[in-house]
C-alpha cells in the first residue's frame, strides 16, 4: 500500500530531500529499508529539542493541529503543555510512554508502522522526552507482538539516545492499553484501567508527569520536529492539516494500511484497496460507529467531517462488511468481546455491557422487548466507568440501533418475522479474544 | 462529693457503655454485611452506629471522671492513657486504657475520614475488632467486685452473644454481584508481578 | 436566584471504589437515584443549595469514601 511515487532521495545542501509537500508517503517509507541508516537517509537527522524553551514543542505541535492518533484525537500539544507544566510544579522528570500495543482488533496500522518505520516512532518518542524533560522512554507493546521485537531491533540499531527507553510487553489485552491502564501496569503490574480521578499528565509512572502518545502520533510529531508545521499542513486540510494511517479490512479486495491526507474522499480510500462504497461498514474500530458506504462516498476522511457525518474516525479502521453483510449479527459479536474484554472494577460497565450484549443478541433472535431495553440501559450505561470502554460500547450498540431502526429496518422486520438472517461469514476481527458466551455475568440488583 | 455515688456512678456508666459498645459494634458489622430492612434501610444502621458511638463516648468520660474522681482508688488521669501504670489493679485498668486509645485513634481517623486513604481509615477502624474485647474484660476482672457478679456475667455473656451473631451473618458467604463480579476480575486480568523494565 | 457562592457543589463517584452499598441513595434521593444493578445515578450539574447538607451526609455516608463533593467554578 503506497501514495504517489515519492520523489528521488538526493541531497540538498548536504542534506536528505524533504518528502515532497505534497506526498502523502510520509510515515511508511516506500520499498525496503526500515534500518537506522535508511532511515538517516531518506529523512534526515532528527533536530535537537529546543530544550530550554520549555513550551517550544508544544507551541510547534500547537501550530501543526497534530492531534493524537489512537482513538481520543486529542490535540498533542495540549497535552505535551500539559506535562510540560507538570514537570515545572513537581521538579520531577516527566516519563514519556509511547503507546505502540494497538489494542483494537480492526486496526493494523501501528503494527505495520513499526514493522516499516520504527525508527520515526522512537525519534518521536526521544523528540517528546526531551521537550518534556523526561528522563525515561517506555515502549508499551503486547508481550507476544512481533513489534516488541522489532522495536529491540530498532533501538539497537541506532546510537546511544542519551536517555533510558525501554520496550515494555503488556499483557494482550483490549483493557491493557488504555493510557492509565498502562501507567498502572508499570506501576503495579495490573493491567487495569486506573480511572480519571488521578490525571496521569501529572501524577503517572513512578508517580511522575507522564506523557502517553499513540506511535502513529509520534511519528508525525517526529516529521513536524524535522520539517516543521508549514509541511505538515502542506496535506490535508486546513481544520486538519496533514495525514492519517487507515486500517482497510473487510470484504475488500485489497486489505491493508493505507496512509492518507485528511480530507481525502472516502471513495478515494477505499479505492486504495481495491473497493467501492457499498453497503455497510464498521468505521472507528470497535467502538467506531456503522455507516452506509453509498451515503459517506463524498464524506472527506477527517475527524470533524466523519462525525458531523454520523461516523467517527476512532481508531483509524474502516471494515467493510460483504453483501448481504448483518450489522446486527457483527454488532452482537462486538458486544460480547466488549462484556468480556472490561477489567470488572465498575458496577455499570461489569453488569451493563453483558445485559446490552444479551439484548442485542435477543434482539437478533426476534425478541421484540430487546429494543426497549436496549433504548432504557444504553444512556445509563454511557459515561459512568472509570474509562471509555463502557462508552465505547455503547456507541458502537446505539449506531447499530439507529442503523436498524433506519435505514435498514427492512433487516431488523426480517429478524423479527424470522428470529434471525442468515448471514455470510463475519468480517469484523475480533482478535483472539473472543470468548464464549459463558463467560458472561448478568448481574441482578440485590 | 459522696464517694460511694461516684464509684456506683463508674460501675454503672461502665456498664452502660458496654452496651452501647456492644451496639456499635453489631451495628457497623450490620453495615458493612449490608444489613437494612423497609422500615430501616442501611443509611439508618450507619446513622444508628455513629449517633451510638458519640452517646457511648460520652458515658465512658463520665465512667473516667467518676472513677478518678471519687479518690477511693489510686487512679489519675494519666493512668486513662498510658496503660499497666495504675496503682490500683495495673492489669484490668491497663486494659480499659489501652481501649481508650484505640477509640481515640478510630474517633480521630473517622472525624478525619475524608482526608485520609480509604486503607488508612480502615486498618484502625478495625482495631474496634481489639477495644471492644478489652473494654469487656476491663469490666470483667476489675476487682470492684461487680465483675464477678451474675448480673455483670449475664450483661458480658449477652453482649458476646450478640456480637458473635453479628459476625456469624457478617461471615456468611458474600453472595453480593458486585462482589462476586469483581472476584472474576483477577482470573481475567492476573496481576504481574515480574515485569521487565518497569 | 441570587447565587452568592461563585462556586457549585456536584457529585461524583469513583466507579472502581463504588460497592453498590446504596447508601448514597438512601440519604439523598432526590438527587441520587440507583441504576437497575445499584450503582449510583448522579445528577450532571452543580446541586441546589438546599440539597448540600445532605449531599455531604450522603458523602460521609458511603462505606467505601467513593462518593465525594467537588468544588466546581461556575462560569
């Protein structure tokens, strides 16, 4: 998967080439080649941090609207500010976590981001450490990735950083890679969620500011620190300038990780796999919402226009179901990976996800009650967790309800008349994590 | 003032707040057993348990100042706090002493409660599991004499009793959801303890 | 209403602390309202003047400290 051809690595006063402004071929590099000395060649060294101006990277990550690329999209200079400030008030060194475990089954682009550039994810990684006064790098990956690996590789192919990074495994969890749920980990080896109450900005590993960044968000914040935030936006679009990874998967004839510029036609995306827009598709991931190809052709790939739109851009997948595809059948299965992948530490997430699973499945079998008790437990259940996975779920449920109860309500009367379609084989990954339905516990009110 | 009205004064707020402990002790088990009824749901039971304790506080510093103040004894109120110092039965008073100081370290710990961790709160919240023992047999072996005596028996045997019985519920097999849904939480998501580079 | 405090009052819980006791409920149900499995429904805002007292005895009266008043700037 790869954009325009990309202009011939020269020199340019002893330099390497910029990528051409108008590329799209930034964070993979095309053909072979992800060692430290291709990497030095077709971008350059990485510029030293401007370290005694404090604020100096959150102003130019400021200026480049970089905003995070693992699911929140919340604007990374706000929260390097944010640690910056941290370090200021507790006179302690701030602890930079590059988060690389991409726990989302739909999404592969992390996995090939490191597989392909792994030095761009450390450089940005050291670039943040050393603008945040951080005197440690971790590389949080699950335990049996082959990217743990290739990290190792990675870190000792090039020179010494000046700074302690290490390449942590976490359990293979969805829950595990959640920000907190990471500090809390290197902290006390439980993989869970550690909630809001505690802002990890501030008080996180070792009790120290901590800043967590997706890789994918690292890399871009390594190609702003080299070309600046005039590059970064000469792609894209001006609300969101420059590019994202997308995670292409489904019943697409190419299956893949594309890298595009924000703004670009969902058409035009999935043409990069081979596919055209029709019927369904799960966009965002797993917490992502469902959307009717045909309707969203036009819609240009960007956070903002995706979700004015009623889609989301969440984690950076688009799966495309097959003709004949049921959002209901996949929504019920996403359902159940959701019930069983919680940390069980909060009453509304441990008793609510299994009961919405439960009703979506009913639902699916013809239960016409389901709907109601769908519409009742889904705004109960939204927000009330320790972190996100409850309203993850209840997103991705609500969208498959208004999808059911709108556009393809056709399907959802044929459920009904039938208990059930027959649909192709499922689509939507799901990982290894999918467990049987014993598993679940439907908690009733003492 | 009489002396024989303060020492009978002593023994009988010392029994009195052995009730009232005893009650306090039932109902903080209550609470945390989630015991509540219709007509007396559990916001009631901690209520109960808070309002008791101030009452019995107040029976013990009268039960303190009485037995100090009625000078039969060699007793002052030093001895209130530091206990096995007393020249009148060290061991037996001793033992009322070192109950005093846990409940001034439970009181203190939960006037504070809000300002200190949950864990902190609730490792001296339990030394009540210690006072309530101590303050029982401080009334048992004083050698006032009233100790010994049946009625004074039948009030100790009475309060254990009741006591045990909050505890026999307390320890019956926690069959709540939410405690039951936690417990699959560590099979799920074992905790590691060994872990490179954290 | 004349607000004197420039600050409001609103609840909060830590859903990983929460136990489901109930209690919270109990002493102020005007405001606190136990979902279908007994976890705690909070209202969003800031809390009317009247309910603060009882706010703070619905506070003090969770066994496990999870519910807690926050000081919130009002805008």
């Amino acid at each position: 998967m790869s954009g325009p051809a990309r202009a011939p690595a020269g020199t340019l006063n002893g330099r390497a080439a910029i990528p051409r402004a108008t590329s799209t071929a930034r964070l993979l590099p095309v053909g072979a080649g992800s060692s430290w000395a291709d990497h030095l060649a077709r971008l350059g060294p990485l510029p030293a941090a401007v370290t005694d101006a404090p604020g100096h990277l959150a102003q130019v990550l400021h200026a480049s609207g970089l905003m995070g690329r693992g699911g929140a999209g919340f604007p990374t200079g706000r929260k390097v500010s944010s640690v910056a400030a941290a370090v200021l008030r507790s006179r302690t060194p701030a602890v930079v976590l590059a988060n690389c475990c991409e726990g989302d089954p739909t999404s592969l682009k992390d996995r090939v981001l490191i597989e392909r550039s792994p030095q761009l994810v450390i450089d940005g990684a050291l670039h943040a450490a050393a603008a945040v006064d951080a005197d440690r790098v971790v590389l949080a990956v699950h335990e049996h990735a082959p990217a743990k690996a290739q990290l190792l590789a990675a870190l000792a192919d090039r020179p010494d950083p000046g700074c302690e990074v290490t390449v942590v495994g976490v359990p293979s969890r969805y829950v595990a890679s959640e920000a907190t749920a990471l500090v809390r980990y290197l902290n006390t080896g439980d993989a869970r969620p550690a909630g809001k109450m505690v802002p990890i900005w501030e008080t996180g590993v070792n009790g120290r500011p901590t800043l967590v960044d997706n890789a994918e968000t690292l890399a871009q914040l390594a190609l702003i620190a080299r070309f600046g935030p005039a590059w970064f936006g000469s792609v894209g679009t001006v609300a969101e300038p420059g590019t994202s990874l997308v995670t292409i998967g489904g019943a697409v004839p190419r299956a893949g990780v594309v890298e595009v510029a924000h703004g670009t036609p969902l058409r035009a995306v999935l043409a990069r796999a081979g596919a055209v827009p029709a019927g369904w598709a799960l966009i965002g991931g797993l917490a992502g919402r469902w959307v009717e190809l045909p309707a969203f052709a036009e819609i240009g790939y960007s956070t903002g226009e995706l979700a004015a739109a009623g889609g989301t851009r969440g984690v950076g997948s688009i799966i495309v179901l097959p003709p004949g595809g049921c959002v209901l059948t996949e929504t019920v299965r996403i359902l159940r990976f959701h019930a069983n992948a919680g940390a069980r530490q909060c009453g509304p997430c441990m008793f609510g996800l299994p009961a919405i699973a439960a009703d979506m499945a009913a639902l699916a079998g013809g239960d016409r009650g389901a709907l109601d008790r769908l519409r009742r437990r889904l705004p109960v259940i939204d927000g009330r967790g320790a972190c996100g996975h409850p309203d993850g779920a209840v997103a991705v449920a609500a969208s498959a309800l208004s999808v059911l109860t709108g556009r393809d309500s056709a399907h959802l009367r044929q459920h009904r008349r039938a208990r059930g379609c027959q649909p192709p084989p499922s689509v939507v990954p799901l990982g290894a994590a999918e467990l049987s339905p014993r598993s679940l516990s439907t908690g009733v009110r003492s | 003032m009489d002396t024989q009205i303060l020492w009978y004064a002593s023994r009988a707020t010392g029994a009195v707040s052995l009730v009232l402990f005893t009650a306090v002790m039932v109902l903080g088990i209550a609470t945390a057993g989630r015991l509540g009824f219709a007509g007396f749901p559990r916001a009631a039971v901690l209520r109960l348990h808070r309002t008791l304790t101030l009452t019995a506080v107040a029976f013990i510093a009268v039960h303190i100042v009485t037995a100090i103040g009625d000078g039969y004894v060699d007793l002052n109120y030093w001895d209130v706090l530091v206990p096995f110092g007393a020249g009148f039965d060290p061991l037996w008073i001793g033992l009322g002493a070192v109950a005093i100081d846990l409940l001034i370290a439970i009181g203190i710990t939960s006037a504070l409660r809000r300002h200190l961790s949950v864990a902190v709160w609730r490792v001296v919240h339990f030394s009540a599991y210690a006072m309530w023992p101590l303050a029982l047999l401080h009334g048992f072996g004083n050698s006032g004499g009233d100790g010994h005596r049946p009625w004074m028996v039948a009030l100790d045997v009475a309060c254990v009793t009741a006591v045990l019985a909050a505890l026999a519920y307390r320890l019956r097999p926690d069959g709540h959801p939410d405690t039951m849904a936690r417990r699959t939480a560590l099979a799920v998501h074992p905790v590691q303890n060994s872990g490179a580079g954290r | 209403m004349k607000t004197i405090a420039r600050k409001g009052v609103v609840l909060r819980v830590d859903p990983i602390a929460c136990r489901a006791h109930g209690l919270c409920a109990e002493e102020l149900p005007e405001a606190i309202g136990l979902d279908e499995w007994g976890y705690p429904i909070l209202p969003s805002g800031p809390l009317p003047r009247e309910f603060l007292r009882r706010a703070r005895a619905a506070a003090a009266a969770c066994p496990v400290l999870a519910l807690r008043l926050q000081a919130q700037a009002r805008r």
